[in-house]
C-alpha cells in the first residue's frame, strides 16, 4: 500500500507540474498575441518586393511579386499549393524549384506574422526562466515543433523573449540546419500597430553554430553579435 500511495502522488507532482507550465505558457502567449493583434489583409515590401497576405477560408493566402521593367514574376502560396506566373502566364517548376521558392515565401511571412503563428498546430511552447536586457524583464518561451504538423523544419528551435511591462516580443532567437546550419539573434524596432496588427522591424545577428539561445541575449549586450542584415518592412498597407 505506501508503495502505491508513493507511485501515486509522485505521479499527480507531475501532473500538476506540466498542467502549471501549460497554462504559464497559454498566459504568457495570450498576452502577447494580444499586444501584438490581429492577423488582417496587408501588403508591405521587402527587400524591392511586393508582398501580400489575405485571410481565406481555410486559412490565409501569402503572394510575392518582383516587377521589373518588362516582366512581373508572381508567386503564390495558399491551401490550395504554390504556383509561379510569369506576365499572367502560369509556368511550369521542378518539384525543387517549387519547394525553394515556396520555403522562401513561408519564411518571410512566418516571421512577419509572428507571434501569431506561435498558435499554430504542431508548436509546442516551454517557459524558460525570466531574464533581463538593457534593464527590462523579459519572460522567455522556448518553442519547438512536432515532426507532424511541424512543417519542414520541424528541427529548429526558436526563443522568444517578451517585455514583461507590455507583453512585446522584442528580440526572438532561432537555430536551423539547412544549409549547414545557424543561429541567428532578432533586436526588434520600429514596433507600430497598423489597422489593428504590430508590424516591426529587426537588427539580425548571428553566431556561431551551436551557440546555446539561451545564451545570445548575453553575448548581445557585450557586443559579442555580429549584425548580418536589417529586415524592414517597408510601404506596409491594409487591404
């Protein structure tokens, strides 16, 4: 009997454990969904091109256009696959071309919709002790994703630190493997909300691979990072 009663409470402590660090986790990422809006209908540029994002009925549909003087080349992801047209021609792509061009698509939207995405099917969200940078506090979620539902890189992992005055995502963090691998370090800026949704801007750093994340806000203060690029999102315009 104390052998069962043992096995018993030992594993309702666990239980209760990982019911606590669900709903930390469901507090903290409504919150920042929150400070962050809504998903809507906007087209912005980056990087000279157009994008777009439209909400449908199954989810949303993203689109890319580069225009040149004689020749516009669009892109279009949505429920439905990925298609390219060329001056309103449909053309015909490589199972490899299609799903470069289709990753290269999903990846600027998934960030510029962060972190609405975070309550996407297949995330799985940890909270990490809290931290501070340049003197703010800041909860930490760590983020990672199931090989089902995860989508292609279902292996990176990311962190997300949030400003615990007012629930902002203000740096994230991410490792990937493709390409031989890397960490990169997002700073945020020019945070503004725009008919209802936070559009911001990033000072990108990287490191070396296999930097811990949980190390990188660190390293950023002792001016450790070295900045690769500035991801703006430019001319952003509701639908």
């Amino acid at each position: 009997m104390l052998v069962s009663s043992c096995s018993y409470t030992e594993s309702t402590e666990e239980e209760v454990l990982e019911q606590v660090q669900l709903d930390s986790s469901a507090i903290l990422l409504n919150e920042m969904l929150e400070a962050h809006g809504k998903l809507g209908d906007f087209e912005f540029t980056f990087r000279d091109a157009l994008y777009g994002m439209r909400e449908t009925v199954h989810g949303f549909s993203y689109t890319k256009i580069v225009q040149t003087d004689s020749t516009q080349i669009q892109d279009l992801f949505s429920d439905e696959g990925f298609s390219r047209t060329v001056n309103d021609t449909v053309i015909y792509l490589s199972q490899e071309d299609q799903k470069k061009y289709q990753e290269s698509l999903n990846a600027v939207m998934y960030f510029v919709c962060l972190p609405q995405r975070l309550s996407d099917p297949g995330v799985n969200i940890e909270v990490m002790k809290s931290i501070a940078i340049k003197n703010q506090t800041y909860s930490v979620l760590k983020v990672t994703f199931d090989e089902v539902g995860g989508g292609t890189d279902f292996e990176d992992v990311y962190y997300y630190w949030i400003n615990q005055s007012n629930h902002r995502m203000d740096f994230l963090a991410y490792q990937y493997n493709v390409n031989g691998g890397g960490v990169r370090f997002r700073e945020a800026f020019n945070s503004r909300m725009i008919e209802g949704m936070r559009f911001q801007d990033y000072v990108n750093y990287s490191a070396p691979v296999g930097t811990p994340l949980d190390s990188l806000p660190v390293l950023f203060e002792q001016g450790k990072l070295e900045q690769v690029s500035m991801i703006l999102t430019e001319n952003v315009r509701a639908l």
